[in-house]
C-alpha cells in the first residue's frame, strides 16, 4: 500500500508540474479566475484545485477546475438531475479538459478551449442542442468525457443533453 501512495504523490507532483510548464497559458488564466473566485468553496480533485459556485456553466483552465453549484437538466429525461449527481460528472468532465491540457500544452486554447467554448455559447450550437444534441456530440466534449473517465475511473456526463 505505501508503493500506491508514492506513486499517486508522484503522479500528483508531475501533474501539477506539468499543468505549471506545459500547460502554462491556461494555467495562468485558471490562476487569474480562481482568484477573481477566492471567497467561493475551495478543494483539490485528483490533483487540481476546483472552484466551486453559482457560475453560468463549468470550465476548466490547467490545472484550476470551475464547478457550477446551478442545477442542470438533462432534457431527455425531462427533469433536473439532483445535484449531487450532476457534480460529480461535471468534475470528472471538467478533469477529462485538464488531461487534454496536459496532452496539447500550449495548444490546449486554441485546439481545445476555443472550440469548446464556441460549442457552449454560440447561438448556432446552443440550437442543436436545444434541439436534442448531446453535449458529448461535439468532439472536444466527448474527449474530455472519455479522458476524465478513464483517468478517474468514474463516471462523467456521457451523453446527457444540457
């Protein structure tokens, strides 16, 4: 058991470290949200620091991690998914970003967060999700599902449409 805590402790210095080197760009935003958020619950989650509040949505940025504490509906099941639940995916969502940080570096922004971001806030694709696309449809929230689960071990979003 104690070879397993070495290993998790190394895993943690090296992503923090990497998070800190090659991920810098959107660590250093992540830095500057979090401190604009500093009176908002605060906690670490496999190794990033998560941001906990009433924001509009969910982000990530390196190493810093923003949870929404606003209920969120899953429109095929026709009703809110109780909240508890929902965190939990969102986390495990929100890590699958910070490992595409870690494999793009300082092309995370560009590849990953501006698609991202156009996917969640552009009038066009806030339509088709309206219209019953699942948020995992676009490929760069599918990834950060699949990441997050596999790096986790837990469950994300999957194909819930929000």
């Amino acid at each position: 058991m104690e070879g397993d805590d070495s290993v998790k402790a190394i895993r943690g210095v090296l992503y923090i470290l990497l998070q800190c080197t090659w991920g810098l760009p959107q660590t250093l935003l992540g830095l500057a949200v979090f401190l604009w958020n500093i009176r908002c619950r605060h906690y670490c989650y496999h190794g990033a620091v998560v941001t906990e509040g009433a924001f509009p949505f969910s982000a990530s940025f390196g190493l810093f991690l923003f949870v929404t504490t606003k209920p969120a509906r899953d429109k095929r099941k026709k009703g809110r998914i109780p909240y508890f639940q929902m965190k939990q995916c969102l986390l495990v969502h929100e890590y699958g970003h910070t490992i595409q940080s870690l494999l793009f570096g300082p092309l995370y922004l560009p590849v990953m967060g501006i698609p991202s971001a156009a996917w969640g806030f552009l009038p066009y694709f806030r339509r088709k999700r309206a219209c019953g696309a699942a948020y995992s449809d676009f490929f760069t929230e599918r990834l950060a599902n699949r990441l997050g689960e596999w790096v986790t071990g837990e469950r994300s979003m999957q194909d819930a449409v929000i």
